[in-house]
C-alpha cells in the first residue's frame, strides 16, 4: 500500500521485473494481480519478507541472490510506528528492527 505500491507500478509500467517483497500472502498477492492489470506487465512478483525478522530477511536475500540474474535497484520502503514496546524471537526490539536492522541487512546481504 501506499508510497511502495506506488513505485512499484511505476517500476512495472516501465517493464521492469518488479519483486514485491511483503510480509502478508494475501494483500502481497493482491497488490501483485493489481499492478499486473494497471500495467500489463507480468513479471511482477510476490516474495515474503518480514524486515522485523533477520532470519526472513537472510531467506530472502538468499532467494534473490540464487533466482535472480542481476539486481538493478531496491527500494527499501517497510516502516512501523506506534507499536507498543516488543521483543522479536531474536532479542532485538521489534520497531527497530523493522525499520532499521532488517533493511540494513538486506542491503548488505544483496551487495554481495
């Protein structure tokens, strides 16, 4: 939704092969059918990614790095506020990872 969805299509409309990284199936899914239509391009994708969690971010990255030939541009986007203070599976607090450690990693891990 919202300012990531936005550049998504547009990144579509322009032919690109486009990787909607989402933490949700079912609104990823629903996002990736609508940017399909507004721009008749079908190299528009879904991959689960929850930045609040390093292990998913480390899936992901791997994925991409193994499926995909090159990678021209990423668009860190995900961003939470007001969550009430929590502690991820990994010790880290939730909000922060979220918003900082997790994009972080994922572009570090995507640099190669």
């Amino acid at each position: 939704a919202g300012i990531g969805k936005r550049v998504a299509t547009d990144l579509a409309r322009r032919n690109a092969r486009t990787i909607l990284a989402c933490r949700s199936r079912e609104r990823g899914q629903a996002a990736v059918e609508e940017i399909r239509a507004a721009t008749g391009n079908p190299a528009v994708l879904l991959r689960l990614l929850d930045t609040g969690s390093l292990a998913s971010v480390r899936a992901f990255a791997g994925a991409v790095l193994r499926e995909e030939p090159r990678l021209d541009v990423l668009v860190n986007n995900a961003g939470v506020t007001g969550l009430p203070f929590a502690i991820t599976s990994e010790g880290l607090e939730q909000t922060f990872t979220t918003n900082y450690l997790g994009p972080f990693l994922l572009t570090n891990l995507l640099l190669g």
